[in-house]
C-alpha cells in the first residue's frame, strides 16, 4: 500500500516553483529543475531561505521579487527562512557592482535593519516565517576556520565573476575583503542546512559557492532558485534606494502609484510579472490593451501594487488624487502645511518638509526645473513666502505659513 503524501503533489508544487526562474544557462536549469523535483520527491518541508543584506533602511519592489518566490515555497508548507545579512552587509554585496561599495559601520547596519522582517512580512506569513541573522555564526568564526574557508577557492575563481573581471581589466581596484563575501554567504547555506536558497540572478555565484561549502562539509548541496532583476523608475538599472530609482515597500499609497505612473511603457509587462501577485496566465490578455488604451494598463498596475501594500480603498484614493493633480494638474486641497521660521530658502524647505530626502537631492530637483512656486520655475535660493504654494515633481506639494 503507497504511503498518502503529506506535501501537495509534486506536479502542483513544480510549475509554480520554477515560474520565472532564469540562470541564464538552460542546462544549468534543467539540473536545478531535477534537483528541486527530486527534493519535493521527499515529501517532507525544504528549508528554504532568502537573504537581504541591511545596506538601506527600506526595501524596495525590487526586493519583492525573490520575496515572493519564498512565499511561494512557503504557502505549500515549506520552512520560510528570512536572513537578515548583519555581518555580510559590512563588506555589501559586489555582485552587481563595478566598483567597491562604501563599508557600512554596524551603527548604521542595526539603524537599517529595524523595520527589515515588518516590510518582508508584507508578502511573507510572519507567523510561519523563521528570522535569523547571519551574525550567529559568521561573528562566531575563529581565524583558522576563516583561513579553512579561504582555501577551498582559488583567485582565478573569483576572477572569472564578470564584475571583478571588468575591474580587473580596466585596472581598478579589487579589495582582498570583497573575495570574502560569496565564502561568507555560503557559509550561511552551510549554518541554516537549507535545501534551497532564493536570490537574484546576479546572485548565482554566491548561490553555487554555497553548494560547495556544504557538499565540502557533508551536506547535500542546496537547490538555488535564481529569479529576474527588476529595474527601476528609469527603466534601464537596477532597482535600488542608493540610485533614487526605487519604489519602497513603505512608501506611501501616492507615492507609489505616482512612481508606477512614470514607469517607461516598455517594462510595464516585467512589472506585472515580477512585481504583482497577477496570474501570469492573465498578463497577456491585459498587456494586449496596452496598445490601446496604455494608461488604463498602466493604472492597473499602479492600483495592483498600491493594493498589496496599502488595501483597495487607498489605492482608489492614490488613483483618483493622481489624476486631480498629475492630469488634471489641480492642487490637492489637502496638501500639507510648512511653518517658516523666518528667512528660509526654498531649499532648505522642500527639505525640511520632507519634498525631497536630502540638499543634495533638492538641488537636482532644482536644476532639473522639477520645482515650481504658484505654477512658476523657481530658484533654489530664492526665500520662502507666507501663503505660496511648493509644488516638487509631479506628486509632492507645500503649503508655506
């Protein structure tokens, strides 16, 4: 008699699973693909686990992208596992990066790290998610097992990463501490014993350096389960909070839909995949009205995302303020109030009213005529008056009293 299964079946775990999934390489996915089914085959819970280093205080849609995958994993009864990188973001990630990331101190780590599991859990079950830190062990390691992991890889490994090669070729500098990384994040395959580990595609290298640690040490190597990057406002980078071309988990319902409303139309169909919960078998019935009727699409896909994170009502409301303010380009009646204080120039102003996140930033919006007062272009310098209305992009405003 064949024992009853106590997972869901293994073709209804498969396709969904392994929807989206890119290595770049198609036999590298068919192993990756045998490797999970034989997994899933055994008919118990994987341990399963997804990384983000505290580099920044908020995480992005860019971030919800392997996210959801876990959740996948995790709504057919699988062990989520949600690694804060504490110790791993003191060197940052150089996967995606031609030069050296500025070191964080642990000040600005724990800073960063303070609201990581609240946002996660916004796609995450939190009750049924298991929050580690990669400090509990990689803080713990003495200077001969460091010396150990060291030399289970050789430099010409490390160089054949495309990233370190291109800096190697233009002659710039490779820091002994940034080889550590891809040790220190397979090390932590290693510590949590996991089946498989979630991440971005730039990530594969790190994801393939656990599997080595961990058959090294007599464990069976995990499954990695590489997903898309999403880009950002721009439509060409990467999606991240240090190129201001980010949409945040915690921004506002408005910001959100008026940032999803200045996407390029030509990535809006990524968006859709990677970034809502919309079946991936509806996407083509929708992006076939794009050609028609692009700004219906495009708002649906701003009330999608602004509805995961905020609920129905305010994306209704993000809509319907977007379109009083963005096209038919009337001030909102509820704007917020900045006090002057005396003499103060605009561009200290949009800063302290929380229009723009730093001078710096304020200053581009300046030069970029991005900032106008009473519907005029205005001069970073020129001094706020009582009863004049701010208006910085499309979507922020300032009434000065």
């Amino acid at each position: 008699m064949t024992a009853k299964r106590t997972m869901p079946p293994v073709e209804e775990q498969m396709p969904v699973l392994m929807s989206g999934v890119d290595y770049g390489d198609a036999g590298l996915k068919h192993e990756m693909e045998r490797e999970l089914r034989a997994l899933i085959e055994l008919d118990r819970p994987l341990r399963v686990y997804l990384g983000i280093d505290p580099t920044a205080t908020a995480l992005t849609l860019g971030h919800t992208v392997p996210l959801r995958k876990l959740r996948q994993f995790q709504q057919f009864g699988h062990q989520a596992i949600f690694l804060i990188g504490d110790t791993t973001a003191l060197i940052g990630d150089p996967s995606d990066k031609n030069k050296l990331r500025p070191m964080l101190t642990q000040e600005d780590i724990t800073a960063n790290e303070t609201t990581y599991f609240a946002q996660a859990a916004k796609i995450l079950d939190a009750s049924k998610t298991e929050l580690r830190h990669n400090s509990e062990w990689l803080a713990q390691l003495t200077f001969p097992e460091i010396i150990s992991l060291l030399s289970k890889f050789t430099a010409a490994e490390m160089l054949r990463r495309d990233n370190f090669r291109k800096r190697w070729d233009d002659g710039d500098a490779i820091y002994l501490h940034e080889f550590l990384y891809s040790l220190m994040q397979g090390y932590d395959a290693y510590a949590l014993e996991c089946d498989v580990q979630v991440g971005g595609t730039e990530q594969l290298f790190n994801l393939m350096a656990g599997r080595k640690i961990q058959e090294d040490a007599g464990q069976k190597p995990h499954v990695p389960v590489t997903m898309p990057i999403l880009v950002g406002l721009d439509g060409k980078e990467r999606m991240s909070k240090s190129k201001g071309n980010h949409i945040g988990v915690n921004d506002t319902a408005d910001e959100q839909y008026g940032k999803v409303m200045s996407l390029p139309d030509d990535v809006i169909e990524q968006f859709f995949i990677l970034a809502t919960n919309v079946s991936r078998s509806s996407i083509p019935e929708i992006m076939s009205r794009a050609h028609d009727d692009p700004m219906g699409v495009k708002k649906r896909l701003a009330r999608e995302i602004v509805t995961e994170f905020h609920g129905e009502s305010a994306a209704q409301a993000a809509q319907a303020a977007f379109e009083r303010t963005v096209q038919r380009k009337e001030a909102p009646a509820d704007m917020p109030e900045f006090r002057l204080n005396g003499a103060q120039p605009l561009v200290d102003i949009i800063v302290a009213g929380g229009a723009a996140p730093s001078k710096r930033e304020a200053r581009r919006l300046f030069e970029q005529g991005a900032v106008t007062v009473d519907g005029r272009p205005a001069d970073m310098s020129e001094q706020g008056r009582s009863g004049s209305v701010i208006q910085v992009g499309k979507r922020k405003w300032l009434r000065l009293v």
